[in-house]
C-alpha cells in the first residue's frame, strides 16, 4: 500500500481511468492495480510474487521512497470483504442518495442497532436500504464488512462512533 501522510487512499477492484498527464487523455489500468492519489500500489499475492514482480515492486518501493511515500504490500484482501466491498460499490453513486432518507438513516443508527431494525426504524425499510448502503460506502455509517457478509442482523452505527 502506499501511504502519504494525511491521504486517504481509494481503491478500484475493477480496470479503471486514470488521466495520463502528458498525452492528456485517459489510461486503462489492469484490474489489480489500486488506485491511490496519485501513485499505483499492488495486490498481488505473496505466493503468486514472479522474479520479475519482486523486482518490480522493489523499484516502487524505493521510486516511493523518493516521493516520501512508504510502500507496503498488501496481498489479496479477504474474500468476505471483498464481496461486501462490491455489494456495496453498486450503491456509490449520488442516484442512491436522499437527504430526507439519509437524515432518517443517521437518526436511527445514532446508537448501533441491527442493519433491518434500523432501516425499519427510518421509515419503509425496502426504500431505506439504498441510501443506507450508500452511507456505508461513504463511511457515514460503519458496520464489520470483513467478519461475514451483510445481512439483516449486521450491527451498523454511525461513522462517527467509531475513530475514523
């Protein structure tokens, strides 16, 4: 992982678009490249590492350095949270978001209580879980993503209650 002080890294699981500052268009990057700002940082698996890898992340690693980054590998996130990370990816987007929903939502899970009880609490809980998906991607609300996956009894309480 590459780490800068005071940054906060966003990851991309899938190929994504970066800009490309000389030829001012956009590049594909493979899937497991994770984006961060403004450096890649790798996921490969330690028991899948080539030669040729460990040269390479080498390089980064000082290449790094030389910005006043750390470099760390990773390895390949667990499966559970992995899976939670794409259920929840499909409801990043502001379509899913509703200001009347999401101050119900923040209301309801101002002490932690279950996923559904607290949907429930808000208002019509099918209508609810949309924008409570939404604040989970947005750290607005916080629940264990890398236990099991989500289901009606994850516990969920706001993003503030727990240091961020």
């Amino acid at each position: 992982m590459v780490r800068r002080a005071a940054d906060r890294l966003h990851a991309a699981h899938h190929p994504s678009r970066v800009p490309h500052p000389r030829l001012r268009t956009a590049r594909r990057l493979p899937p497991r490249a994770l984006i961060g700002r403004r450096a890649p940082f790798c996921s490969h698996s330690s028991l899948r590492v080539e030669p040729r890898d460990a040269a390479a992340f080498e390089v980064t690693r000082r290449a790094c350095g030389q910005a006043g980054w750390e470099f760390e590998r990773v390895g390949v996130p667990a499966p559970v949270l992995m899976a939670n990370a794409r259920w929840l990816s499909r409801y990043r987007y502001p379509r899913c978001f509703r200001e009347d929903v999401a101050a119900a939502l923040r209301n309801a899970f101002a002490s932690p209580c279950p996923l559904w009880e607290g949907a429930r609490l808000a208002g019509e809980t099918l209508a609810m879980l949309p924008v409570l998906f939404h604040l989970v991607w947005q750290h607005e609300l916080t629940a264990d993503l890398s236990g099991q996956l989500m289901e009606p009894a994850t516990l969920v309480r706001s993003g503030s209650a727990v240091g961020r």
